[in-house]
C-alpha cells in the first residue's frame, strides 16, 4: 500500500464530502426559513454514518448546527 496515495484519497473524499454537505444544509435550512418551519435562533440536531461496506465499516457522528 502507498500511505501517501492512501492518505490523499481520504482527504479527497472528506473535502468533497465536506462541501457537499455544507451546501446541502446550506440549501435546506434557507429553503425550511423561507417556508417558515425555522426561525433562524435554532439548534438542529445533525447526524451522519460512514459506511465502507467491504470493511464492514459503519460509524455514526452526531452534532449540532446552530443558527445563532
């Protein structure tokens, strides 16, 4: 195994999941305020399993975002 080809593609893969989930609750959260479902002073509660099925890999994390 090549550890620094290894470790470039975990943090290639953490970026891009990293920016895409930011622009998804990015986009969520503006759309849920603009509905009227938040009112912008909330802390929402957020999770997110990794997953690598061949290693048998499943982690969950929990969180929070606060609005304000």
């Amino acid at each position: 195994m090549d550890q620094e080809a290894f470790n470039m593609s975990i943090r290639k893969f953490l970026k891009m999941v990293g920016v895409n989930s930011q622009r998804e609750i990015e986009q969520a959260v503006h759309q849920a305020l603009g509905a009227a479902k938040l009112r912008g002073e909330e802390t929402l509660a957020a999770r997110v399993t990794l997953e690598i099925p061949t290693l048998g890999l499943r982690v969950p994390f929990e969180g929070e975002i606060k609005l304000k």
